[in-house]
C-alpha cells in the first residue's frame, strides 16, 4: 500500500462534534522570541546546561575577541575567574560600537547583547573571517546569566552597561575617560538555568591553550583571583608548536614539521603534521578557530590528499613497486600527528556548537594545499619522506597480519557463548538495550559474580590477570591475545573494520575490578582498550564502571558499606562504641549476595559512565600513562601526585 493509499488514523476519522475546536485559537499559540526562546530553549543555543554548556558560555565571549584578533586588531585577551563565580573576557580589540543604530533606535552595544542575530558578522562588512558564526554568542550569554556587566573603551571615553538576565537595568552611559580601545565583559552563569555553575579553570585552561595555538603571536592569558596567579599563552609557531607540543617526548619520524600555509579561493588553509613512533593517530582539526570534533570537510580533504601524495611519492622513489598495492589511509595515518586549521569566509557549521564542518568546497581547498606543500616538502627532505612511507609499509603489514586475526576473531564469534575459553556467563535476554555485560577481574570475584548477578540480564566474563597494554602494541599482537579476543567475541560486534555497533550484544558494557592498585591498572588496561579500539562504544554510552565498596564498617550483625572515607567515618560515628572498619581488598572478599546488593542491584548500585569530552587531552593521557616511554610517565606522576585520593601501598 503506499503512503497515499494508507487510511487515516482511527482518531482522525471519528466525527467531532460541532464547536470542539473553539477552546484551541491564535491565542493559544506561544511565540517564542529572543530572551525568553534562548532561557526556555538554552540546549538550542550553548548543547546543553551540564558543565559543558556552562564552559560553552565563555567560549563565546572568548570567540568575539578572537574575532578581533583573526580581524588583525585584537593583539591581548584576558580572561579572569573571579572568587565570586563570575568570568571576565578582556580583549584590546576596537570596542563594539556604542552609536545609536539608525533603523533600530538603540545603541549598537545593546542591540548586540539583547538581540539573536545581531552582529557584525554578517554581510562582511564588520569581519571578514569569524568564529561566532551565528551572531547569537554574546546574547545567549547574557540571556543565561543572573547579571552581566560590559564596558567599552572606545573614542577616548569609557562606556558601560549592566542587564539582568539579558533586561537592561539601563541605558549605555559613558563613565570615564580611556587612552585605549577594547571590550570588557563580566557575567555571572544563572543559577535558574545551570545546575551547577563551578567553572573548571583546567577546562578553560585547555580552551585557551588552544586558542593560543591557533593564532599565533595572539596572547592569551587566564588568571584566577582565587589562586592569586595568572598563566599566559603565546606562541610564536603557531600550529607548528602545537603539533610540536602534542608529540612532546616522543620519538619523531620527520624531526621536521611539515607546515603549509596558503590561501586557496579565499579560504586559508595552514596544516603541521609530524609522525612518531607510535601507532596511534592524532589529527585535530579546526574551522575558524573552533574545533570541529565531528571532523568535516576539511578532514575529508586532508585524509585523501595525504593518501595520494605519499602513494606517489613512494612510487616515484622506487619504494612502492608497480606490482605492490597502494597504501591505505589507516596505514599513512598510523603514527600520525596533525593540525588543520582553515578560515573560512562563510562557514557552514553543523549546529551552534559547530562540531562539523559543512563547506563542501573546503574539501578541495585543503586538498590543493596539502597536495602542493607536501609535494615539496617530501623533494627537499627526501630523508624524511623514505622514514615516513617506510613506516606507512610497516604498518601495512601488521593491517594484513590484524586482517588474518580479525577474521579468526570473527569465526570464532559464531560459537556458543559456552564453549569460549573466557567462561562467559551470558544472561538469558537478548534485547541489546537491557543487556549488562560485567568485565570481572579474576576467577574468583567472577564465580561470586555469577552467583549473585541476575541471570536474566547481566551477564560475567571474568579475565584471567592483566590484559595487554595496547598502547604498546599494534591491533595484530593486539588480537593474538586470548582475553582481548574472549572480550571481542562475547560484544558480539566485530574489531577494526569490520566493527557494526548495531551488532553489539551489550549497551551496559561495565569494568568491575577490585579497589586497590592491581584492579585500577586492570580498569586503566580496559579503559586504554575501548578508548583505542572501540570508541564508538565510548560514544553511545555503553561503557560503564563500577564502584564497589571501599569499606566495610560493622558492629554486630549491623552492615554499611562505604564508597569513600567521608562515608565510611559518618558510618563509624552511627554505629557508635565498637564499631569497625575494615578496607576491602578484594570482590572475592565478598559473598555473591553482598555483591548483590553493593553493586550489582541496578536499584543500589554506583556506576560512572565513560565520557570523553576532550579527546585530544585524553589521548595524550593514555600515552603517557600507557606508553612505552618511561620518562613522560615519571613526569606524569610527579607532576599529579599531590591530587591522588587513594594510594595503596
């Protein structure tokens, strides 16, 4: 039947009665606009109101001084956390214009803090390149703070202006007199909207590093009126430092960076890249400043380009023979560190968050330029070039050796989750969604585990030791060991290319390792796992870890388990003279009913699931936690080793 032929809902056939739709008129229908849209509405604008979309609302201040940075006017930003909770972004740019708009009626500085779409960034005329694409930063900003305060110097006087909740509580008066030009705005995040409005100084902190990176020469500082410091970012490389930053204490392939920057139909394309000895790939990729997680156009671009040139290369230096097959993007890209940064006139971004880049002409932009500079750069350091494809074909080799594997992983998937030689308990639902598989360490906490999980949905494979650190390996050693490949068949979803998530068996997919050292290096030899090989399932909110008991305090047959020191000491004050606490070593020191109830029961117990917000910080973590290097690992642990909160010795 096709859609046109299909009946009408049974509801749309009954008859009404005469009248019925007199309660429902025009006045019935709410327009939303500007404030109250962006306060009913605010995931619309900033992604959410998490700690995310809270950090979302400096960004966007910070991204108007950067615009007048890329504008060549702005040369400072200074962004303040104060004790009080607010955020201050001070850039010396030329001011935001404080005359009255003709068509309007009110000065500029207010039409751009109260109205969405109002800017400068439209039409070309106020800035060429911009990273506030939609016009709807700073007012969101002010929309979804308490109070926002603003200052302009500009024309030899000072202006100001404050709003509550994005109300003006006056108009633009102009209170002092200036030497120079530049914005000022401090606000204070809405308690109405955000749950929570702690700023997180190493979030920004990050953020700002970034920026700084991204133009060069622009210095960027954060100072914190709580830590009574400020830290200053200024880079004169550019990219080039950034990537020189990211393979920090790695052993490097092309001592070089290469660096190309052009101008490509009016987009400004400035790509580094540099390879190390690793096997792991890290490209970030940015559109006028912002940085494009979900990748796009300009990361098409560059993959294929840099596919194509170094196959032509390795042909025409007589490494690659006719008869050889061409090398992939994986093999080209192992090993690989990156930094695309494009400017782009009229930027098509996905979303207000601009997490894709949608221009499809920037494909070919990126294309020309990489093409064109590495082309030249492989001719002038043909050292260099030989090293880079050489790795390419060791990596191409262990891609034939992983395929191999993966196909034996693949087979072996087909078997009955009895016969695997990982002791998988499968639970008896098969509906993915209410599925739980628990990653239990040991035989021992895997048997009280079995016993005391519910059959129906929770299913246990237990590991036997440490699993592989495939930080330090490539995905061929990777799947030659047993319980990465019991852990790969029982997910049910394939490794590498072959990899569906529609086919994952599990959507609770959870680590349970005991709470002392040996168990959180098991968690972090997991955790290193999925991050590298199974991302997507990071994505979906799939992985999860639990939070077993760290005490138990008992005074007679009188139990409380506690997750923390704090708890276990409130404990010991209930329960009184007498009572003991005892640190729990190990998931085997508790019966399967204990675990039960402590955590596994779906209704008591404390699961943290697996977010990565910021990848490029992430992955540099593993490297050195995990890594084969040992010095950048000392140099981690001193470095943190007065913000541990559990040591065991």
């Amino acid at each position: 039947m096709s859609k046109a032929e299909e009946p009408l809902p049974a509801r749309s056939r009954r008859p009404q009665p005469l009248g019925a739709d007199v309660a429902y008129t025009a006045e019935q229908i709410q327009v939303l606009e500007g404030r109250e849209h962006v306060r009913r509405r605010p995931s619309m604008y900033i992604g959410s109101t998490t700690k995310e979309g809270l950090h979302h609302l400096v960004y966007e201040v910070v991204d108007n001084a950067v615009d007048e940075a890329l504008a060549g006017y702005a040369t400072r930003i200074i962004v303040t956390l104060y004790a009080d909770g607010s955020v201050q972004v001070e850039d010396n740019g030329r001011g935001i214009p404080v005359d009255i708009h003709k068509k309007e009626g009110l000065s500029a500085l207010e039409l751009v803090l109260t109205r969405l779409n109002a800017g400068g960034k439209f039409g070309g005329g106020g800035y060429k390149v911009s990273s506030g694409l939609h016009g709807v930063g700073v007012s969101a900003v002010n929309f979804l703070s308490e109070r926002l305060q603003v200052w302009v110097h500009r024309s030899g006087k000072v202006y100001h202006q404050e709003f509550a909740r994005g109300v003006p509580k006056g108009g633009v008066k102009a209170v002092g007199k200036t030497d120079h030009t530049g914005t000022i705005v401090r606000f204070w995040p809405d308690p109405q909207i955000f749950p929570d409005t702690t700023f997180d100084r190493e979030v920004i902190q990050h953020r700002l590093r970034e920026m700084a990176y991204l133009n060069k020469r622009l210095e960027i500082a954060l100072a914190d009126e709580k830590l009574g410091f400020t830290n200053t970012f200024y880079f004169e490389g550019g990219i080039v430092s950034f990537v020189r930053a990211l393979n920090r204490d790695k052993a490097t392939v092309n001592p070089l960076p290469f660096y190309v920057d052009r101008e490509v139909e009016g987009t400004q394309v400035e790509i580094a890249l540099q390879y190390n000895e690793t096997f792991v790939e890290n490209v970030l990729a940015f559109a006028n400043t912002i940085h494009t997680i979900e990748g796009g156009s300009h990361l098409t671009g560059f993959r294929s380009a840099l596919t194509n040139v170094l196959n032509r290369y390795a042909r025409k230096a007589g490494i690659l023979k006719e008869a050889d097959p061409n090398l992939t993007g994986e093999d080209v890209r192992e090993g690989l560190t990156a930094v695309i940064s494009v400017k782009v006139l009229e930027p098509q971004f996905e979303g207000q968050t601009k997490g894709k880049l949608g221009n499809a002409e920037v494909q070919g932009h990126v294309s020309i330029a990489l093409t064109e500079g590495l082309t030249q750069y492989l001719e002038e350091n043909p050292s260099d070039g030989r090293r880079i494809i050489e790795k390419s074909l060791t990596a191409a080799r262990a891609r034939e050796a992983a395929r191999k594997a993966r196909d034996l992983v693949q087979r072996k998937s087909l078997l009955e989750s009895s016969t695997l030689p990982g002791k998988l308990a499968d639970c008896s639902e098969r509906d993915p969604a209410l599925c739980e598989l628990y990653i239990v360490e040991g035989d021992s906490a895997g048997g009280t585990a079995k016993g005391g999980r519910d059959r129906r949905t929770q299913a246990i494979l237990p590991l036997r030791g440490k699993i592989l650190n495939v930080e330090k390996a490539r995905l061929d050693k990777v799947l030659t060991f047993e319980e990465i490949r019991n852990l790969i068949t029982a997910m049910g979803a394939g490794v590498g290319d072959n990899f569906n998530i529609d086919k994952l068996r599990y959507h609770k997919i959870v680590t349970m390792t005991d709470a002392d050292v040996d168990g959180s290096h098991i968690r972090t030899l997991l955790l290193t796992f999925f991050f590298r090989y199974f991302p997507d399932i990071i994505d979906k909110g799939y992985l999860y870890m639990a939070q077993p008991p760290l005490f138990k305090v008992s005074k007679g047959k009188q139990i409380v388990w506690c997750h923390s020191e704090g708890e276990r000491d409130k404990a010991l004050r209930q329960l009184g003279k007498n009572a003991e606490a005892a640190r729990m070593k190990g998931l085997g020191e508790m019966n399967a009913d204990e675990l039960w109830d402590t955590t596994m029961n779906p209704k008591t117990r404390v699961l943290l699931r697996v977010q990565v917000e910021d990848v490029a910080a992430v992955n540099e973590t593993f490297e050195k936690l995990m890594g084969p290097d040992v010095e950048p690992r000392k140099k981690f642990i001193q470095a943190h080793a007065k913000s541990v909160r559990n040591l065991d010795i």
